[in-house]
C-alpha cells in the first residue's frame, strides 16, 4: 500500500512516480493507492497513476485507489477515470485480499 498526501502535481509527481515504481520493482503486482490524505490531483499525477496501472496490470495485478477526496474524485469523474481505475470508498471497502501481500 503506497499512501499519497498533499497535492500531487508538477512537482510532488515525480515522488509518486519513484514510489509506485519501487513497489513495483519490489515484486508487487496489486497496488492500492490510499488517496484519504491527497487534497489534489493534476493532470501530471493523473498520468502517473495511469503509467502504474499499466505496468501492474502487464504484471496480472491491479492498481487500486482507496478513498480519495472530493476534489480527486471530481478530477476522475470529469476525465472518465472513475471508470478505469478500480476505486473504493474507504479501506473498510478493500476486498480482504488487497491487505495481504506485498504491503508497503
């Protein structure tokens, strides 16, 4: 499990990048993604968050976001990415199977 805080933009981007890469690397095939701490996303960490869901589902795994704020929320919506990322309300709502393994 990777958690984000803040905004993630232009600047903090790279960060993410690194850190959901080094999962990756590390073996990990599902990825969850608690977004209960980012107050904003742009653009730049959108692509970010789609680059890791590519490279995760290449590997059979998955990307997942957990309970990410309204404002994250509207930015998925308005993009159609709601649709493309599975997205839960809260980590209450994670199937069992997402806290085991390769946590991080």
């Amino acid at each position: 499990m990777v958690t984000v805080g803040g905004e993630i933009d232009l600047y903090t981007a790279p960060q993410l990048r690194t850190e959901l890469i080094g999962a990756l690397g590390a073996g990990a095939r599902r990825l969850v993604v608690d977004m209960s701490r980012a107050e904003f996303c742009d653009s730049t960490g959108i692509s970010v968050l789609l680059s890791a869901m590519k490279r995760s589902r290449g590997a059979g795994g998955d990307l997942e976001l957990v309970a990410p704020k309204p404002a994250v929320m509207k930015v998925l919506q308005v993009t159609g990415l709601d649709e493309v990322f599975v997205v839960h309300s809260g980590l209450d709502a994670l199937p069992v199977a997402a806290g085991t393994g390769n946590a991080r």
